[in-house]
C-alpha cells in the first residue's frame, strides 16, 4: 500500500510540474506574440498548469480502487 501511494505522489508531482512548465512556455510564447510582452498570459498558464495539475492529484488519490482505468474488485 506505501508503493503504491508513493508511485501516486511521483506521478502527481511529475504530472504537475509537466502541466506547469508547458503552461508557463505556452503563455511565454502568446506573450511576445500576442500581448506585445504583457506578463499576464505568462501567470494565466502557469496557474492553469498548476491548476490542472492539483485536479488531477486531487482524482488520482480521492479514487484508490481505479489503476489505468480498470476497476478491482473487492477481495473477500
């Protein structure tokens, strides 16, 4: 049970530090070419990385039951 919650955290901090870094670049780049250097569309997708990010934690360990979208069963 610790494995498998220590895989979840390495995925949850892998998956949102991925979401985050994209976010940040893709707001870099419609920063200088849209919005003439403004800074708000570099914080806008970074907090949306992040945002997604936590979601997707908050899924992965509120559902314990789902691994790769398979449901086991309860064993008795």
């Amino acid at each position: 049970m610790a494995d498998d919650h220590g895989r979840k955290w390495d995925r949850c901090l892998a998956d949102t530090a991925l979401k985050t870094v994209t976010g940040l670049g893709l707001g870099l780049v419609f920063s200088v070419i849209l919005f003439k250097r403004r800074m708000w569309p570099v914080s806008f997708g970074a907090g949306l990385g992040l945002g997604m990010g936590y979601s997707n934690c908050q899924n992965d360990f509120r559902s314990p039951y789902l691994i790769h979208g398979r449901v086991l069963k309860d064993q008795q």
